[in-house]
C-alpha cells in the first residue's frame, strides 16, 4: 500500500514538473510576440460589434470577404492619419535643422500674458525670452535641457511608428480573431470554467464589457481628440503639429485636461498671428477640449465603470513598461484586473 501511494506521489511530481517545463518553455517561445497577441486580442473585442453589423450586412454568406475589407478600411484609418502626423514631423525636422544651419532660425518672443500663467509663469517667460533674443546663444547656455528635448522628441517619434507599426500587424491579426470569434469565445468560457467553476461564462462576459467600455471611452475618444487637435495645429502652420498632437492624445489617455496642451499653442498664436484667425483658432481648440465631454456619454451606454485613478495608472505604467502601445494598452488591462479584483471581493466566500 505505501509502495502504490509513493508511486502515486512520484508520478504526479514528475507530471507536475513536465507540465510546468512545458508551460514555462511555451511562455518564453512566445514571450516576443506576447504584446502583439494581446494587443490584437483587445482590438478584436472591442471591434467586434462593428464587425458583426458588418457581416449581418451581408447575411455572413461571404465572410471571408467582409472580413478582408473590414481589416482593410481599419488599416486606411491608421495609415493615412499616421503617414500624414509623420510627414509633418519629418517635414517640420527638416525645416528647422535647415534654418538653424543656414542661422535663419528665430524663435517668436513671448507675450507679456506669459508671466501671468501660474507658477512658473515668470521662469517660462524668462527662458523664451533668452531663446527668442539669442537662440545659439541659448542652447550653448542650456547644453543638457536641449540634448534631453531633442532626444525625447527623437524617441518619442521612433515610438509613435513603432506603436503605429505594431497596430497595424495588430489589426490583421485581430482579423483573424474576428473570423473565429464564435470559437475564441467559447474556449475562453471553458478556460474561465477550469479556474471557477461555473463562472467562466460571467468573467469572460465582464472583461469583454470591461475592454468595450475603456477602449471607447477612453482610447477612442482621445485619438479622436488627437487628430482634431493635429488638424488645428497644421491649420496654423505649428512646426511642431505632430508632437503637440501626441501630447494631447498622452494627456487625454491619463485623463489630465487637454486644455494644458492647447493653452500656450493660443498664447503663441495671439502673440504672432492676426486676431481673427486667432479667435477661431482659440475657439476650436477649446471645442476640441470640450469634446470629450459630449462623446463619452454617447459612446458609453452605461459609463465608465473603472475609477480614473486606475485608469491614470494603467497609462503611465504602461507606458514606462512598454513605451507608447503601454500607454494603450495598461489602462485596459489594469481595468480588467480591478474588474475582476472588484467581482471577487464582493463576491460570497
């Protein structure tokens, strides 16, 4: 009898070891490509209401084709934006290294209002001022603060086409998800099942809930935001449209006021432009701003669920994990994990 039950214990240690040598082994082969799966995984739930209405269209007789376009239009909507903020970098970069080559480079003076601005009102002002007199003179004083700017701007550019590369991987990917919706789902149910028992249908449920709600309310809403606020920048001929555009969507993402970003972009603009282009500009950057307010209660049924703190940090720990698809990406898993932490807690023991 003790033979049979040390035989037991040590077939079972041995199966516990190889199926956690297996899991553990899978988990590094696939550790490269772990983000991109998951990114394609939350573009395929929170697209797939939009893709159903889509095949209904067409009664899901060619599904395959429906699902080929649907991949399609959703890359157009990436590319086009994304080649057109690059362009403007590339553009604006270029123009900017030319001027300070040829030493044509001036940099406008600050308004006077500049001084009233909270804080560091003054300092910004003094700083602007010693920029716009003597800009050589100004990066030679400042060596650090202008070698952190430009390598900031540098990385932040190389992160934006990476986010924007891996997104659009993503999308064909999240395709195939799509097309295999039915099946996916039912194996995340069963999966759910083995780790609680009967409740894997309401987990899986309540992520899937969880993704819809962040993405729209949050992650649509600030690229919608972004986009604007680039097309008001470009109106205005801002060398620096793309980088004040990806403020706003960073500051929309972790829910601080885009109005931040767009203040001293209408301080700039009434100190160098006529008044009236001034005035509309100022109006429709603060539309802009405003927008969020009007699309999250039509874009969120229910509201957001998930307290903007998590959000908040979900975004910028995200981000410093992962770089700028972190910034999409935390928030909506960090949602799921209160969300789930949340259903757990106060659920009967």
């Amino acid at each position: 009898m003790n033979n049979l039950k040390t035989d037991y214990t040590i077939n079972t240690f041995i199966k516990i070891v190889v199926l956690s040598g297996i899991i553990i082994w899978s988990f590094f082969i696939a550790k490269p490509f772990l983000m991109l799966i998951v990114w394609s995984i939350l573009v395929a739930v929170a697209l797939y209401p939009l893709y159903l209405k889509a095949l209904n269209m067409f009664k899901e007789k060619r599904k395959g084709l429906v699902t080929g376009l649907f991949v399609g239009v959703l890359l157009l909507l990436i590319v086009m934006p994304t080649l057109s903020i690059a362009g403007s970098i590339i553009d604006s970069s270029k123009e900017i290294f030319h001027n300070f080559e040829q030493g044509t480079l001036k940099v406008p003076p600050p308004s006077t209002s500049v001084k009233d601005w909270p804080l560091l009102g003054n300092k910004i002002y003094d700083l602007w001022s010693s920029a716009s007199s003597d800009l050589e003179k100004f990066i030679l004083k400042n060596p650090d603060a202008v070698k952190s700017s430009v390598g900031w701007f540098f990385s932040s550019f190389a992160g934006i086409m990476g986010a924007a590369l891996l997104s659009l991987v993503a999308i064909i990917i999240a395709g195939i998800f799509l097309s295999n919706a039915s099946s996916g789902y039912e194996t995340a149910v069963a999966f759910s099942n083995k780790l609680v028992s009967g409740k894997g249908k309401e987990i899986i449920d309540m992520c899937i809930n969880t993704i819809r709600s962040v993405v729209k309310g949050i992650l649509l809403v600030a690229i919608i935001q972004a986009v604007l606020a680039f097309v008001g920048f470009s109106m205005m001929d801002f060398a620096t449209s793309g980088i004040l555009a990806f403020a706003v969507l960073v500051f929309a993402v972790v829910q601080v006021p885009v109005i931040i970003v767009m203040i001293p972009a209408i301080v700039y603009v009434f100190s160098n432009a006529e008044t009236t282009p001034a005035i509309l500009f100022s109006i429709y950057m603060i539309v802009v701003a405003l927008l969020d307010n009007v699309l999250k209660p039509l874009l969120l049924a229910k509201g957001l669920q998930t307290p903007m703190i998590v959000i908040l940090i979900g975004a910028i720990g995200g981000m410093m994990l992962q770089g700028i698809l972190g910034l999409f990406v935390g928030p909506v898993v960090l949602a799921i994990g209160h969300s789930l932490y949340s259903k757990w807690v106060s659920s009967p023991s």
